[in-house]
C-alpha cells in the first residue's frame, strides 16, 4: 500500500518524489511529467493513461506494473537506467 505521506507529497505537485513508496497506488491519468521517481517504489500501481513524459525514474521499482500500462501511458523522454520489473 501507498505511503499516505507520499501521496500527500505527490498531490502538491512536488517534483523530486525520489524514494517515495507508491506501491499498489492508483497514478492512472495523472500528469507526472517531469519528476524525479528515482529508487521510487511503483510496485503493482496503476500507471495506466499516466503522463511520465521526461521524468527520471533510475531504480525505481515497477514489478507487477503490465506493459499495457506503459503502452496506454506516455513515456517520451523518461530515463529507465536500473529498472526492476520482475
């Protein structure tokens, strides 16, 4: 489950959301272009129809997260070193 503090902090728009735990959240929709998502867990959270146009996300944790999500999303420019799907 989401951290409550972290979803908090994604909600003003923050833009370095590095190491946040957004575990089994739901992102569908949001605009999140631009921020930092690096070492972030994104475990099993819905991603679908979310903008992450040119974020960072080095490290982050996406396992469970379907690749029809990341085709229905839009992921133009995002830099995807480290990633831990599985």
């Amino acid at each position: 489950m989401a951290n409550s503090d972290d979803m908090n902090l994604l909600e003003t728009g923050a833009t370095d959301l590095s190491g946040c735990d957004f575990a089994s959240a739901d992102l569908s929709k949001r605009q999140l272009a631009g921020r930092d998502f690096s070492g972030a867990n994104l475990s099993n959270a819905n991603a679908e129809g979310a903008d992450f146009s040119g974020c960072i996300s080095s490290g982050a944790s996406l396992h469970g997260m379907s690749a029809d999500q990341f085709f229905r999303g839009h992921f133009d420019w995002v830099h995807v070193d480290q990633h831990h799907f599985f």
